[in-house]
C-alpha cells in the first residue's frame, strides 16, 4: 500500500463530522490507556476506532510520540486505507485496520501492542493455553496464533480476519509480531489488550512452576457465556449488559 496523499480539505461527510470528532477524542484518549498498561513503547502501538454509521474509522498517525497524541492529531481514514481527513500520514499497521473493518462487520475498535509476555508468545509461534478462569471469560478458549506477514499492505489484515473467524477470541498473536485485539468498540478492544498480556504473563509464570490444570470444555463455555451475556451492570435504557 502507498503512503497516501494529504487531502487539502475535509472529506468527511458532513453529517458525520460530529460522530468523527468525538470518535477522535475518544481514541486519543484511548492511546494513554496503552502507555498506562506499559503495552507499548516510543511510537509503537495503535489504536483504531470505526464511524459508527459509516465506512471511516479514526486510527493515530505513524511515528508520533504518545505525548503528543490528542485529537487533532488522529487521522481519518476510509476502509480502503485511504487518508480523509488529517495532515499526517496515518500509522504503518492502516492497512491491516482496514481489511479487519472491511471484512469483520461487526468489529468497532482495533488495536495493535507490541507488549512483552504477549508478544513473546507471538515469537514463539505459541498459542496461550486457556487454563485461567479469566482467559475462559474473555477469550473462550485459547489466544490463537496468527501467520507471519510482513508490514506494509494488507497480509496482517488478511491474518488477523483468518484467525479470528475460527476462534471466539477477540485476539490474535500474530507470529514474531504481536498482539491484535478487536471489540464492538475501541474501548473494549483495548480491554482485550491489557487482558492478553495479562493473560499471557500469568500462563508464562505458571509454566516456570509447573505445568498448568487444564479447564474442561465444558467449563469454558459455561464461563465464556456468563461473562458475555450476563457479567456486568444492566444498562436500563437498553436492557444490554454492560
């Protein structure tokens, strides 16, 4: 995928151009939760968001130091990758976004870490086995593996929507990569961040003890379900499940 070109004006339609500022507030702030949780180091890592009601998604420049990450400084794209609104050339990891928003629906938020026990995995090849209650609730299973693919177009994308369509995870570690998460929003694919490398430093210190209990099948769906569809403060106004 070629860098794209700096639009001299605002492409955004403009009955989305509220939905687009707050989704830009949202997602800068997001950034911080990365630096918070010590997923990410220097410029590494991103976050994405999708308009709702539209085929745009708010994702962080390329190389831009956390510190100076608000929202005017996200960048607007299309899910073809294409750059719509912003002065910056939009993160190295677009294309990947975008063919997940393209191809995945009902995904509303990615995210991309590079953190140590998750990505150590990565770098083995290794799935994270599901031997903890809260690797059941989140994952439903075990945290898959992806296939190497090289920066730069649209193969990681193509990686992290292969894995995830046979899994119920709503994370890949994508072979001597990393981690990607994804979630209805960009808050809960974040979530899901913090979740892996927690999940996956827990199973790594288990192993230098011993080898972990396995969970049955049947328990992890038990969990998996409760989790989802029942954990949480019922929204009033909705009836849904926070």
């Amino acid at each position: 995928m070629s860098a794209p070109s700096t639009p001299t004006s605002s492409q955004v339609p403009a009955e989305h151009r509220a939905a687009v500022q707050r989704l830009r507030e949202e997602v800068a702030a997001l950034h911080a939760e990365l630096t918070r949780y010590q997923l990410v180091v220097w410029t590494a890592g991103n976050v994405s968001g999708r308009v709702p009601g539209a085929d745009l998604f708010v994702i962080k420049p390329s190389g831009v130091a956390y510190d100076e990450l608000d929202a005017a400084a996200m960048v607007v794209c299309d899910l073809d990758g294409n750059l719509v609104e912003g002065t910056r050339q939009p993160s190295s990891d677009t294309a990947a976004h975008a063919y997940v928003y393209r191809h995945l629906p009902q995904v509303g938020g990615v995210v991309h870490t590079h953190s140590t026990y998750a990505t150590a995995w990565a770098a083995r090849g290794e799935p994270v086995p599901c031997v903890l209650t809260m690797a059941a609730d989140e994952f439903g299973g075990e945290i898959p593996i992806g296939p190497f693919a090289l920066i730069g177009d649209d193969s990681i994308g193509r990686g992290i929507v292969e894995t995830l369509r046979e899994s119920r995870s709503p994370a890949v570690l994508m072979q001597n990569h990393g981690p990607f998460t994804v979630g209805r929003d960009a808050r809960a694919a974040v979530k899901a961040a913090v979740m892996v490398e927690d999940v996956a430093r827990t199973v790594h210190i288990t192993r230098q003890l011993g080898e972990p209990l396995p969970i049955a099948q049947a328990d992890v769906d038990s969990l998996f379900d409760r989790y989802q569809n029942v954990y949480g403060q019922v929204q009033q106004e909705t009836g849904g499940v926070a």
